[in-house]
C-alpha cells in the first residue's frame, strides 16, 4: 500500500501540473509528444541536486542481505539513493535485489522516479551464445536478432533493463582484444548487425518486460586504438570516420536505439567524453537522436589522465559540455555540477537537456508507470536456463561455424567404425567456449567439444589433454597466463594419434585471453600448441583442427599442413555440440568471416576494402618500387567473406539490366548459382562495388549487399541485386554523403576476392 500511495501521489501532482503547463494546440503547430510533457513537468518539480541525480550512475552497493552500511562509499551510494540523486545503477541482478534498489529509489525518494539498471549482457546472460563476432560470421540477421531477443528476455526476467551492447566498432586490427565484442571489419555488414541487435534487445514494445534498453558503443573510434592496444590513442581521417567507423553507429540510432555510450579513447587530440562534435553536432543534431549518452566506466575522471583537464570540476565541465549525460562511476557530476551551475560557469539548461533526456526513456519503457516491472519471482524462475533458450544459442551456434579448409573430404566424420582421438585442453574445457564477456554465466556451463563427440557413440572416443592453455581465470582482477613450457602431457597425446584414425585437436585461445584489457602482440597460437600441433601432425596427418579463438589467428603452418580447419570460435553454452554436429555432418557449414585473418602481424591492419595506393602493383617483373613487402605475401591467409561448405557452389557470370543508369532509376545485378554436389547447403552471396575515380580515393571494393539462400542437390537459383543511387554514395570532398557521376565495378561471389564481375556507368541528371 505504501509503494501505490507514494505512487499515486506522484500521478496526481503530475496529471495537474500537466494541465496548467501544457501548451494549448494551435491549427498549425505540430503534434504535441506527451512523453515531452510529462518530462517537462517532472524537470519542474526537481531541484538541481536532483536533476543532476538523474545523470549519476553507480555500480552497485553492498550486500543486500547483510546489515545496512553506515559509511564508507557504500553509505554513501545509499544516502544518495534516497534523496534521488542516482539515476541508474549497474551490477545489481535478480529480482530480489532489485526489488529492494529499487524500492528504496521510488519509495525512499522526494519525487519517486525509477531506476534503470545496467548490466553488460553482451551475448547473452545465463545462456551464453557464441561472441559476437563469431555471430557476425553466421551473416544470418534473423539469427543474430533472436540471439539478442533471448539474452534480452533472460536478463529481463532477473530485473535488468538495460544492457551495454551491442558494440558496433569498426575493427580491423585483430590484436586489439575486444574485436571479440564486435561485428568485424566492414561497415556495411556491422550496420546490418547492429540494427539486427537492437532490435533484437528492445523488441517493438518497449511496455514488454522481456525486452531492454540497448545501448550502441563505443561512440567513436575506439576500434582503431592505435598499435591494437586498448585504450591507445585513435588519429584517424575524417574520411575514415564518416565512411568506415560512423555508419553502423547511425544505422542504431535509425534501429530506435535508446542509448549510446562514448569511448575511452581520444580522437584526433579529444577524448570521445569531451567531444562536442561526436556528441552533440554529430549524434544528437544530425542524426536527430533523441535518447541518452552515458560515459564509459570513469571515463569522465580519467580525462585528466588525458592530460586534457586538470582537475574533477574540469573534467565536469568539459563533459557536460559536450553533451555526455550520464557519469558512470566517476562520482564527478554528483560532486561538481551543482557548483558549476551555480558559478555561472555551466548553463542550468544543459543539466535541464541531460536530464530530461534520461528521465524520456523511463517514461517510454514504461518505469513510471510500473517501478517493478521487472521484478516478478515467478517469470524469473519460469524464464531463466528455459530449454527454448539453449536450443536458440545451438542454431546460432551452428551458424557461426566457418569451415576454412576440408583437403580431400576428410569431414564430414564418418559416423561409425573409427577410432578418433580427441587432443587438447580446451577440447574438454567446460568454461573456455563461453568466452569473455560472460558475467552472469556459470563455470563449467558449457558443452564441451569431447561431451559433444561422444553424443555420437557409433565412434571409439578416446581423450589427451596434451598441454594446458593458459592458468589463472579471473575475468577482471588478473590477466589470463599462457602455458609457455609445460609439455608434460605431450607423450600421451602423441600415442593416441598414433593409435586413431583420425585427431581432432581443438587448439586456440583460453576465453579469456581476448576481451577488454586483453590486446596481443602476437596472433599466434598462444603457449606450446604449435609445438603439440606439429608433433601430432608429424605422426597421424588426418587431423582435423578446431580453432576456439576470439580474433582471427595467424596460421600458415596449419594452413599449409592441416587438411581440415573449422573456425570455431568461442561458442557458447551448446559450443561442443555445435561443433560435433558439424565434424559429423549433421549440419553443413555456412559461416563466412566477418575479418580478415593475416598470414602475419607484420601485415595488420590488413583488410579487404583497402586503397589501390598510386603504386599498386609492379610494373617490371623485377621492380621493387610497388606497395608490397620483401618477406610476405600482399594477400591474406583467408579473406574477408572465405568460408566453404560440404556443399560446391558455382557461379555463373554478372548479368546487368543495363550498363547505365541516373540518379533517379536503378539497374540490377544477377547471377545464378548452383549447388553442383550431392549435399545441400547453404550460401552467402557477396555484392561488392568499386567506385573507379571520386572526389576523394574509393577503396578497391566495398560490400554493399548479401543474401543468404539455401540449395538442394543440383539446384539453381537466380541471384538479383537492386543497385540504387544510395548504395553509390560516399563522404565526399564536398564533406556531405552523395554520389558522383562515373564509371563502377560490381562484383558478386562467394567472398570477397573470389567474385565475378561487371561495369557499369552512373551519372547524376
């Protein structure tokens, strides 16, 4: 009775507030939003401490069932807490907890304004689906958005409403550790994905309470740290910015998405928290968003460790200025910003600005309305591990799976009659496949790649762990060791190769070993496994190798030897049965790369979409004076697009409806494939277009459309491409995205360097 007192209070001082403020509708004026309304009356009622409150995130307070905290920072939070100067927290999970946070918040307050509360559900919360950028290899949307809808659902039911993903950078150096979070390299396929994503967490009601607030990062650049290191410094052109890191950011504003959050990194001299221009000309005045900024963890502090501000007030000022409107964990805007205002240094109106915005998306998730919506006990324990649930992270798991070489058919796996030896550590790691970014997930949930094998039983399965991987996993307090020398278990694994017919050896990186924080220098296989790679080899050459890694790895000696390689990234809580239901065909593979893998880290960053330079090949069969290295190939060890199938896809050549057209028309671009094997499968088909001159230098080509279709035994299917003006246009030199009269390539195939190809001519009438 308490909560519906408090909350019919609030109502009734809002309903009449509302009457009397409410603009009076004139023939002419547009629509009033009432969701506007309502925030405005709310902002009339609060103080300044409490309008700044709405822009204070923290994470988490104590333990919720021990005594209440009578000082320290905990007691602080809670003082906080009940005088409304918090607007979100993070970290808190379950509906108990939450329940109570929240109470305090609605019923302990002044005003009685709800809570978000964050947690980074990145691919999943209980049930662990495949990393994100092993998703991006399925290049199934539909997929991918169901993925997001069950992490969604799941971690709604524990009380969470607000997830930090999807990660929509641009990466294309894979030593950075956090191109695991992320879609790959081409911003094309990541705009895809991130609108994919969030609609995916937010659903198309926000008045569900399965679905959550998404919130697209890092705003801007973050990918590109340079040297890979994370947090490192990010120069990069404006050409760069607006054609490659900017468009999958702008295609989730265009998917609804609510929030955004800004970078750890500088960009050209400013950090991303103090960027005007990223923040308000860009994101809230071109692109018309109308959710909020939140900062990333004491990213407003540590601009002083920029050497941008000397000072907390500074860095306050800078920030709010700029158009952050959510201080995570840096305790600054709660210390500092009601000052400022009163100094006259920092305008009331932007405080007003931040705010409201934040206060909007409470009143569209329908907080205010129902506080606890998120807190029933029932649908927690009736939602969370449900069996629907684990069988769509085995579908995204399946998709996800890139087959990258199959020399002399030796997969699929015969079913019976075969002595296989199953070598590696990580063929029986239970926690490794779940990758990084799997708070709430628990140790030992996954399946492994041995438990996964022996669901087939036609097979003799026999087991050696070989060497360890890597030792000491916490996710944030220490960095993951590498196994540099124990070989111990060498001479195990090397008599049961010799004893098998065929080896799996699942090799790669520990989960851990890529993530926040976690850059290499070196793409290698970590520790001793090349070692035990080649010692198996050398006396059992049916091998069948299983990559677990969250970036690409630099390969060529397996690439050279091995005769069958499956990217298997890290897949999740159903990772092993995955992975055996492809080893033994039950699922034909059809992942394609979402990023290049180099043949080495002296050719990083390596990608498909680069520039021809003024010398881009020799001209002299003997000149040195070409783009080129004198120790390594141009070309990488797989491109960006590579994958194959149990099943032989041919393509024919690119029929155009016409070799020209303008602005105002389209033309399309054909081609028929057919699935010429006894399997079927399926295939993604590439379009790419290359701009031959521009006002500024085009790449050599750019992915401008797929299409994922499925063929039966000896089918053949027309593929058509709808070419428009938009798919043309570029940031130009005129700094504005158009396109611009001249002569194009379109090429279609299976990946981006194996294609079929055709020209045509654009003009602008």
């Amino acid at each position: 009775m308490n909560q519906l007192k408090h909350t019919s209070i609030l109502v009734i001082s809002l309903l009449v507030l509302w009457s009397c403020t409410a603009p009076k509708p004139m023939l002419a004026q547009a629509p009033i939003n009432p969701v506007d309304v309502k925030v405005d009356s709310i902002l009339k009622l609060m103080t300044l401490e409490e309008k700044i409150g709405q822009l204070n995130q923290y994470n988490g307070f104590w333990d919720l069932t021990g005594p209440t905290p009578s000082e320290g920072q905990a007691a602080l939070k809670l003082e906080h807490l009940k005088k409304g100067w918090v607007g979100a927290v993070l970290n808190i999970k379950g509906v108990d907890d939450v329940r109570k946070i929240q109470q305090l918040a609605v019923e302990g307050s002044r005003l009685h304004i709800p809570l978000l509360f964050g947690f980074d559900v990145i691919h999943g919360f209980k049930t662990i689906s495949p990393i994100p950028l092993a998703e991006a290899a399925s290049w199934d949307l539909n997929a991918i958005q169901n993925s997001a809808a069950i992490a969604a659902e799941e971690a709604a039911a524990v009380g969470i409403n607000w997830t930090f993903a999807p990660m929509v950078d641009v990466a294309r150096d894979p030593r950075w550790g956090r191109v695991m979070e992320g879609a790959g390299e081409d911003p094309y396929l990541g705009s895809q994905i991130a609108t994919a994503r969030v609609h995916g967490f937010q659903g198309t009601n926000f008045n569900s309470n399965k679905t959550i607030l998404a919130c697209a990062k890092h705003f801007a650049g973050y990918g590109f740290a340079e040297s890979g290191r994370d947090y490192n410094t990010v120069d990069v052109s404006e050409s760069v910015l607006q054609n490659v890191i900017f468009p999958p950011f702008k295609a989730a504003v265009d998917a609804g998405a609510r929030t955004f959050m800004n970078s750890f990194n500088e960009l050209n001299g400013v950090p991303a928290t103090a960027s005007a221009y990223l923040q308000r000309d860009i994101l809230k005045k071109d692109w018309n968003f109308k959710g909020f900024v939140v900062s990333d963890w004491g990213s407003v502090r540590e601009m002083m460790n920029h050497g941008y501000v000397s000072s907390e007030k500074e860095a306050a000022l800078a920030a709010m200025q700029a158009g952050s409107d959510m201080d995570m964990e840096s305790y600054i805007y709660v210390a500092h910003v009601a000052q400022l205002v009163k100094e006259g240094k920092l305008k009331e109106e932007l405080v007003n600005e931040a705010a409201g915005r934040i206060l909007r998306v409470k009143f569209e998730m329908g907080l205010f309305d129902n506080p606890y919506k998120y807190c029933d006990a029932a649908h927690e324990k009736a939602t969370v591990g449900k069996q629907s649930f684990q069988e769509g992270v085995l579908d995204m798991a399946k998709k996800s799976i890139v087959l990258l070489k199959n020399e002399g058919g030796l997969l699929p796996l015969p079913k019976t009659g075969k002595k296989i030896a199953v070598i590696g550590a990580l063929a029986a790691d239970k926690t490794s496949p779940l990758g990084s970014w799997r708070l709430a997930a628990d140790e030992n949930s996954a399946v492994s790649v041995l438990e996964g094998l022996k669901l087939y039983p036609g097979n003799q399965i026999a087991y050696a762990k070989g060497a360890d991987v890597a030792v000491g996993r916490t996710e944030f307090v220490w960095e993951t060791k590498v196994n540099e020398s124990d070989k111990s278990g060498f001479a195990d694994a090397i008599q049961l190769a010799k004893q098998s017919d065929v080896v799996v050896l699942v090799l790669g990186e520990h989960g851990l070993l890529s993530g926040e924080g976690r850059s290499r220098s070196e793409l290698d296989l970590p520790g001793v496994q090349q070692e035990l790679l080649e010692a198996v080899y050398n006396v059992n050459h049916n091998v069948v190798l299983i990559l677990q890694n969250g970036r690409p790895l630099v390969i060529p000696w397996a690439a050279k030897h091995i005769p069958a390689i499956v990217e298997g990234w890290q897949l999740g809580t159903q990772s092993g049965n995955a992975l055996a239901q492809v080893l033994y065909g039950d699922y034909n593979p059809s992942g394609k790369l979402p990023i290049t893998f180099p043949r080495s880290v002296g050719q990083i960053p390596l990608y498909y979409y680069h520039k021809s330079t003024g010398r881009p090949a020799a001209n002299e069969p003997e000149s040195v004076f070409w783009s080129h290295y004198m120790d390594e190939e141009n070309t990488p060890q797989y491109p960006f697009g590579f994958g194959l199938s149990y099943s032989k896809f041919d393509y024919s050549s690119v029929s155009l409806s016409n070799t020209s057209f303008m602005n105002n028309e389209s033309i399309t671009a054909s081609v028929t494939v057919t699935n010429s094997s006894n399997r079927a499968g399926k295939e993604v088909v590439q379009l790419y277009i290359q701009d031959l001159v521009g006002s500024t230098t085009r790449p050599v080509k750019q992915l401008k459309g797929f299409e994922l279709i499925e063929l039966q035994p000896n089918e053949s299917k027309t593929v058509t491409f709808t070419i428009k003006q938009d798919m043309l246009q570029f940031y130009s030199a005129n700094r504005k995205w158009e396109a611009e009269t001249g002569h194009f390539n379109v090429f279609i195939g299976t990946n981006s360097s194996e294609t079929k190809n055709a020209s045509f001519h654009y003009t602008i009438k």
